[in-house]
C-alpha cells in the first residue's frame, strides 16, 4: 500500500498545470535538439541546464527528465534517418534501422523504436518506483569502499561497452581518469596540473569536453567530407506503421530487450549503451524466420530490440543516482549538477526528505514517455524536413548554440575556447576510431574514485585491505575482475565486434 499512496503523492505533484507544461516543454525541447546532428542528450541537457536555475527543484527536474527522454528518442530518430546516432546508445541501431530507411521504411524502423521505447519505458518505471525504496536500504550499507569498488565496476563496463579495440577504450579511460585529476587535490586544496591557468583550479568542465568531444568533433568530423558524402539522406517515408508481419516479430524482440534493459540499466557505467548492444547480440542469437530480412540488412528486430533495452536501461539508470547519489552515466551527472544547484543532495535522504520531488520525478516519467510517443509519431514528417536543411547552414546553428550554452553556464569565455580545442580532440578520436563514452565515464568517476579511496584508506589507518576485507567492497571487485576476464575471452572478443559490425 505504502507504493500507492506514494505514487498518489507523485501523480499529485506531477499532474499540476506548471509541471505539466514542463514535463512537455523539456520533451519537446530534447526532441527538437535531439533530433540535430552531432547533438544527444549530454549537449542537449548541458546546453539547457542553465535555464532550469530560476525554476522550482521539482519543475527543473522533470524539465530535464524530459529533455532527457527527448533527445534519446531524437537519436534514434537521426540513427534512422541520415546513419548518425544522435547519442551513443544509438549507435546499434543505425545498422538496421538505416537500411529500412534506404528501403523506404523509415516509417516501420521509427514507429518501432518509438513504440518499443514507449513500452520499454513505462516497465522501467514501474520497476524504479518498485525497487527504489528496498534498494535504498542497500544503501545506507555503502561506505567510502563500497563506493569505490562500485565504480571500478562502472569502469569495467565502459571498457565492454566501448565498440572497437578493448586496448583503445582501456587507454580512453585512463584519458578520462588524468582529465579529472586537473584542479585541486581533494584532501590538501592544492591546486594540481593547472599549468597556473587560473580557471583550471576548479577542474575542466564536464559541459566543455561533452559539447567538444561529441558535438564539434562530429560536425568537423562531417565536413572533412566531400559534400556529396555528407548529404543528408531525403528518402520519402512510406507508410508510419510497421505491417502485421512486423509487429508479429517486434513484439518479442520488445519484450527481451525491456528485460534486459531493466536489468543492465541499473549497472554504473553506461547501462542503456550495454543494454543496446546485449539486445542487438541476443537479437542475432535468436534463430530468423523464414522469409526474414538479414541482420544488417533493415531487420526490425535490429531496431525494436536495441531501442527497446535503451530506454528501460534510460529509466533504471535513475535508481543509482536516487538511491546511492551516483551517476551511472553522464546525463546522470548532469542531473546530479541540477540537484545540486537546488540544493538537494543526491543519495538516500531524498526519498524521505524530500518525497515530494522523488516521487513527483517517478510519476512524471509516465506522463513523459505518453507526451512523447504523442509527438514523435505524427511529426515523423517534421523531423525529415528538418534533416534536409542543407548541412552548410545546420552546421553553423549548432556551433552558435553550443557556444551560447557553454558560455551561459559561467559566463566565461574560457569555457567556448575550452569546448572549441576538445572540438579537434574529438575529430581525433573520430580519425582514430576511439569511442568517447569511456573517457566521458572516466572523467566523471574519477575524482569520485579518488575521494572514496583515500576516504576508505584514512578510515582503516592506510590499510588496504578494507577493500576486500568489507563483503559488499569484495564482492563487487570480484565481479569487476569476473567481467574483465569474460570480455578478454577470444571468444566474446569476436562476438563483442560482430555485433558492431556495420555490414
């Protein structure tokens, strides 16, 4: 019972006329950003963070939680549509999903990545707000070597979720780690790899690397191309809806991926990229029917599945953020950012102090995911009108806004210059073929890594065996060392790249 009345208080918090047409403007805003090339939800939340600081904390984070689920829904949209994941859990479904496209049934791939996501979301949900309040129990058992166990986890998983080399998401990680030492040292206030640059001393911006990384280093990365290859693709769309044949073999692939989404999601480290690829992986596993179109070849299981295990991933992937105050991946520590400016702390104590926002959060995800499913299907036509503005005009319009986003947050020209020289390190990462999420979670995990174990190590007297002396710590550092071992097996090495394969 306790479950229903608090979901009668959220429902009451999240049904009033101002939340409301927040929870519609963020889904719309993140929609619309989303939807752009080179732009996912780290640059779209990170651009519109600043217009949430004069809003009520509840109103600010549903806004956001809209934005969040809008620009996911937007990258899939671009997946489709000109084969650019518009965020990287997109990126398994632009192997099918644009060749439907080039087929002319953009339509079916877009109604199935809206509906599987759609369905996808309310079971994420439903879960958060099931699972939530025991897992907050968890918590409280959580000391500074739990934490830190936890997160090496986290990092583990971005080395399995990164596509490509193992050796190159290991070496973008390290990269991310050294990026979040710069500033000052947590126990001493000394200023450290500053170079004596006064605006260093607070650390680099995490705005500045996710704008420069992801959104400048793809639009050079799309104009080192002739102008024929960077074309938007102008396909005309046949038909919204996925045929009954379609549907027959969705609807399996939705519900596996919403169970396998729910689970992974919760895992630190970019739970809805891994949910999207061990979606896609099971997808090729299951054995076709006859008359099925191959894998990479426009399969709609490729794009239900995948899109489906996203966005329940997207949704579990708040239980770590509200019930242990960790961010699993970087639009939750965007969030974390939100709540901190209102002055909430993440962690335990918000389910209890402050239930209210907790469960007004919770109820509005329902209203975001109907919100959208409303606006996406009929403004399908919309959005390829959008993609077929001529890219030397898109290009300088998303430059001026990630400029005007990143220098709105400190109002310092420091910031723009910062986004513009991680701009040319993204184009490298591009050149070189690195994934970026792995330094993203690097860079986010590691001042928090560091804090916990020399908090860990001050409270055992230096003595580093607390690590694998506390039962939580020792199991999470077993099954850090479990994943790191499986993925190095030449055979799930092979089956890793296969399923990254664009064929």
């Amino acid at each position: 019972m306790d479950l229903f009345n608090n979901l009668a208080i959220g429902f009451g918090v999240a049904f009033t006329f101002q939340n409301l047409v927040y929870a519609f403007v963020g889904c719309l805003l993140g929609t619309l950003i989303g939807v752009l090339p080179g732009i996912g939800p780290v640059a779209t939340i990170a651009m519109l963070l600043p217009a949430t600081y004069a809003l009520p904390p509840v109103s600010a984070l549903i806004m956001l939680a809209g934005i969040y689920y809008g620009a996911q829904y937007g990258g899939s949209t671009t997946a489709i549509l000109v084969n650019l994941p518009g965020e990287s859990s997109s990126v398994v479904t632009v192997i099918d999903g644009y060749q439907m496209a080039r087929q002319g049934r953009a339509g079916p791939a877009l109604a199935a990545a809206g509906l599987g996501s759609f369905f996808a979301g309310c079971v994420g949900t439903i879960i958060l707000a099931a699972f939530a309040p025991p897992l907050t129990e968890l918590a409280f058992k959580f000391g500074p070597a739990e934490y830190f166990s936890l997160m090496i986890l986290g990092l583990i998983g971005a080395v399995v979720l990164a596509s490509g080399s193992l050796l190159k998401a290991i070496t973008m990680i390290l990269l991310g780690l050294a990026l979040g030492l710069v500033g000052t040292d947590v126990n001493s206030g000394v200023a450290r790899y500053s170079f004596d640059i006064p605006e260093l001393t607070d650390g680099i911006g995490f705005i500045a690397i996710a704008m420069g990384v992801f959104g400048y280093g793809e639009i050079i990365g799309n104009l080192s191309q002739p102008a024929e290859q960077r074309e938007v693709f102008t396909a005309k769309v046949k038909g919204l809806w996925p045929t009954a044949a379609d549907f027959k073999r969705m609807t399996p692939a939705v519900l596996r991926g919403t169970a396998l989404g729910s689970a992974l999601g919760i895992l630190p480290g970019g739970g809805a990229l891994l949910s999207s690829f061990a979606s896609y992986t099971l997808e090729k596993k299951m054995r076709r029917a006859p008359g099925e179109v191959p894998f990479g070849k426009g399969n709609i299981r490729g794009v239900a599945g995948p899109e489906s295990a996203n966005n329940a991933g997207a949704q579990t992937s708040f239980i770590p953020l509200l019930t242990l105050g960790i961010p699993p991946n970087p639009v939750m520590a965007l969030m974390v950012g939100a709540m901190t400016i209102h002055n909430i702390q993440p962690g335990p104590q918000v389910m209890t102090s402050n239930p209210e926002l907790f469960w007004g959060l919770i109820a509005s995800m329902w209203i975001g995911n109907l919100m959208l499913i409303i606006l996406n299907l009929p403004l399908i036509g919309v959005w390829i009108k959008l993609l077929t503005i001529p890219y030397k005009w898109l290009f300088p319009a998303i430059v001026l806004f990630c400029a005007v986003g990143v220098y709105s947050e400190n109002n310092n020209t420091f910031d723009v210059w910062m986004v513009a020289v991680f701009g040319v390190v993204g184009y490298a990462f591009l050149k070189l073929k690195c994934e970026p999420a792995p330094l993203l979670l690097g860079f986010i995990l590691g001042p928090m890594m560091e804090e916990n174990l020399r908090r860990a190590l001050l409270l055992s007297r230096g003595d580093w065996g607390v690590l694998v002396s506390r039962p939580i710590s020792a199991s999470l550092l077993a099954a850090s060392a479990l994943l790191l071992v499986i993925v190095l097996l030449p055979a799930v090495k092979a089956k890793r790249e296969e399923a990254f394969v664009e064929e």
